[in-house]
C-alpha cells in the first residue's frame, strides 16, 4: 500500500553509510532523477499543475497559520497550495481530516458535498492505543498520513540523513546517568511500571508535569543534555511509533536513548543499531540498571559513532507534513478505500 514516495524515503535512509562518500553521490543524483520532471518531446518540460490541498480542521487548534501561496516550496513541493477555506471542497485536488477533531467529534465529514473521485486523506501521528472510533470511518478515506511505514504518505516524527558541513559541537559534560521528562504519568502505563522497577536500582532524574519539576519550552534539551542516558519510553507501544522521545529529547539532546516502544528490529529500520539501548535486550530492569550504571567512557562513545556521518532530522511541522502528500501524489494509488481503517490501524 506504499507509494513511490516512501520508496524514495527509505532508500535514502541511514543506510546510505554503507556505500561510502562515491556511493552515496550516485544514488542521490539517480533519486533526484527520479524525482525530476521528465522532458517532453520537444525538449521542454511540461508545466505541472498546482495542486491544493484542503485542511479541513488544522490540528490541534480552532487557528490556523497563515499559509501563503507558497508555504510548500520550502518543503521541495513548490507546486503545491494548502489551504484551510472550506469553500474549495469543490475544487481541491485532496481534502484532509486530521483524526483528533473527528474522534471528539468537533468535525464532521462534509459526506453529502464530496466531489466524486476525489481523494480524502485521513492524517493522525497518534498510536492506535489513543485512536478512537475508526469503525465509523468504514469506506470513506482513500490515503492515509500517519508515522507508519507502510502509510500511503509517512511522515515519520524523525529520521536520519547524511551529514554535510562541520560535525556538531560536543555535548556538555554529563552530571548524572538517566534522565526522564514525563508529563502523563498513569500507573497502568508500561513505561510507569518499567521506571518504578528501574528506580530501586538506578538514579533517574524525572521532570515534567508529573513529576512537579516542569521545564520551559527552552530548557528540555540543555537539561537532558547533562545526562548520559536518557529514557525515551513510549505511552504505548505499536509498529513503528517512534515518536520526539526518541529523535527530539534523545538524540538531539546528545544523550544516549533508553527505548520502551516496538522491537528492537524496528527502531534499527530507523537508526544504527549502535545508537540506542533497548530494554527487551535485558532480563530484568536490575540487569539494565547495572549496564547502565557501569558503563566506562569508551563504551559510552560508541554510542555517537553515527553523528560523524548522519544528522537528526525532526518532522514535527504540520505544514511540512501536509505538503509532503503533493511530493507523494503522483505515485498515490487511485481508486483505493480503506474499507476496514480500523483493522488496519489497529494491526
């Protein structure tokens, strides 16, 4: 159910490191070809339509930003429009429906005013464990947008590309082991009952809300950036939801992520398998503590290895998301429906 995009995206993952600096060269400029315009007969390349892109509900909130005519040319998509004006239904080349609102049911499907043929997009970046009532949506939603690979437009929270430039300046000194910023703190949550296992034997450092040491929006990765570890534990734990605990407050911050989420196997489809710790790999959270805990400064460092050779990219705007469906468009499969979303969602 992939598109042609995600290809693209996966062949240019992390994996790139392994054909070296020629290497790399060629299969960019093979990708960029890929990406171009073909020629027509004549020499001259055909002009492409702009395409728009109708927000139905922006996330999150009842005002929208300003989105000028070429909001999306900055995300290598200059021939796309999104707008946020109801009145183009009629007109617009794919309409989107942000989960949230539908699920608390502030927006309604507009069903009785849908053009025929044209593509209705559902977009959610949230788990399936905090996605509720898709089996109202039976038949309706043609592509999907969400963080999981094999969505019709993924929009990861993160990945990593090759580094061009100077390498980054090195993180600060570290004055404690584990740090862990936590803001819903529920007792049936996994990730609770891993910290209160770990605790006994480990020092962890908590702040957030829930912990009543709340940091400001500015201050999250200098703190984090102080401690050797840091854990990046999901609130729930699904395919390929690896979200800004992990490539934000982790591995921007410079310290090294404990990860609570999907397997192993899944995060190295995402990053080096030198560049995290996975608590499945340990017997028990005295096991993990202890490695943490004793780990020499050697050991430590190899856990940056990638940094000489990759950077951190975070996909955390909604405007580069939305217009990252009209980098997809011309490889998004006409005429599908998500007959069951919820089955496949849930999966």
């Amino acid at each position: 159910m992939t598109g042609a995009c995600v290809c693209l995206m996966v062949l240019a993952r992390w994996r790139l490191r392994a054909v070296g600096g020629l290497g790399v060269g060629v299969l960019l400029l093979a990708l960029w070809f890929l990406r171009a315009p073909w020629p027509g007969a004549g020499g001259t390349q055909e002009p492409q339509p702009t395409l728009t892109i109708l927000i139905w509900h922006w996330p999150f909130t009842d005002w929208p930003p300003d989105l000028p005519g070429n909001t999306c040319a900055r995300f290598g998509a200059p021939r796309c429009r999104l707008s946020t004006n109801r009145s183009l239904l009629a007109s617009a080349d794919a309409v989107v429906f942000h989960h949230r609102e539908l699920q608390v049911r502030r927006v309604h499907l507009p069903l009785d005013r849908r053009p025929r043929g044209q593509p209705w997009v559902w977009a959610s970046m949230e788990s399936p464990s905090h996605t509720r009532g898709l089996g109202r949506f039976r038949g309706i939603f043609n592509w999907v947008l969400s963080y999981r690979r094999d969505s019709d437009i993924f929009v990861p929270y993160g990945r990593l590309e090759p580094r061009t430039g100077p390498l980054p300046p090195l993180p600060p000194a570290k004055r404690g082991v584990a740090a862990w910023v936590v803001s819903n703190f529920q007792e049936r949550q996994r990730r609770v009952q891993l910290y209160r296992q770990l605790a006994p034997h480990l020092r962890v450092d908590v702040f957030g809300r829930a912990s009543g040491r709340p940091l400001c929006a500015n201050c999250l990765l200098s703190t984090v950036a102080r401690y050797r570890f840091y854990l990046a534990f999901e609130n729930s734990q699904h395919r390929d939801y690896i979200t800004e605990k992990f490539w934000r407050n982790a591995l921007v911050a410079g310290a090294v992520p404990v990860v609570l989420g999907p397997p192993r196997a899944n995060y190295e489809a995402f990053v080096p398998p030198d560049a995290f710790v996975h608590v499945d790999d340990f017997g028990s959270a005295r096991e993990l503590a202890r490695f943490l805990a004793g780990m020499n400064e050697s050991r430590y460092q190899r856990f940056f290895a990638w940094r000489h050779r990759l950077r951190v990219r975070l996909l955390s705007d909604w405007q580069e998301r939305f217009c990252h469906i009209c980098s997809c468009y011309p490889h998004l499969p006409r005429g599908q429906v998500y007959e069951d979303l919820e089955g496949w969602f849930q999966a």
